[in-house]
C-alpha cells in the first residue's frame, strides 16, 4: 500500500506549479516515508531472532545509508544530464514498476502479518545451539571450520 501511495504521490513534483504547492507535495512525501519505515523495520523485527537482531540491523542501516549516498549523487547526475521534471518523470515509472512487482510478488502477499508470529515456548533457538552456532530461517547453522580459521 505504502509504494503505491508513494508512487502515485511523486509525479505531483513535477505537476506542482508554484513553491508553496511544492513545499505542500514535500510535506505529503515526508508524511508517507516514516510510515513506510516503521512498517518495514517492524516486519524485519518480528521476524529476525532475537540473537541477530543487532547484526541484522546493523547490516540494514549499513546498506540504507551507502544506497542514500549513492542515491544522492545520481539523482545530481540525472538532473544535470535530464533535467528535474524528466527526472520526476522517470522516477515515477521505477516507483510503479515497484509497486507492481511487489503486489505481484506471492511470497509479499502471503508473508505473515507483523505481530503474528508467536514466541517459542521456553529458551530460543539462539539459546539452545551449540557455542559458535547461529541461527538462520528458523535452522541453527555452525561456521565452517574454514571461517573458524
């Protein structure tokens, strides 16, 4: 729902006649973005075990922040060479070509709900396995004596 909101809000950049209308699409989009992340940051929580939480966020804010980054200076880059309202234009094919394939995406559709996921009874799977084990997909994995080296 979230990037179909955002795909349908963008192109009102490139229609906004004046700076306070501008200014108002601005507000709309900063409304929609910290939804959007509090939704994905819950999901990822809920489904991440407690043991790698830290790792698993931690990963996650690496990434989003060099994606930011070099989200940045393309967006420069494409300016300069197209323009901003062509820019607009484009960016609006990408954020509905998205939102397409994520509603069209079955595993999306049938994940579980945030929150519906029950907690195992007694110690986690974390807790359980072996020292030097993780646990990944519900499976508790150990490093290959390689990694150990």
């Amino acid at each position: 729902m979230m990037l179909w909101l955002e795909a349908v809000m963008f192109p009102l950049y490139a229609l906004a006649p004046d700076p306070l209308l501008l200014a108002v699409v601005a507000a709309g989009e900063s409304l929609v973005a910290p939804v959007y992340a509090v939704a994905m940051t819950t999901h990822q929580l809920s489904l991440t075990p407690d043991g790698l939480r830290g790792r698993v966020t931690s990963a996650n804010s690496t990434l989003t922040t060099g994606a930011l980054s070099i989200g940045a200076l393309a967006g420069g880059a494409l300016i300069g060479a197209l323009g901003a309202k062509p820019l607009v234009w484009l960016c609006t094919a990408w954020l509905l070509a998205l939102a397409l394939l994520t509603t069209a995406n079955q595993a999306v559709r049938q994940a579980p709900r945030a929150g519906t996921k029950s907690p195992p009874d007694g110690p986690s799977a974390v807790q359980k396995a072996p020292r030097g084990a993780y646990v990944l997909g519900g499976v508790v994995r150990m490093p290959s004596r390689r990694a150990a080296r």
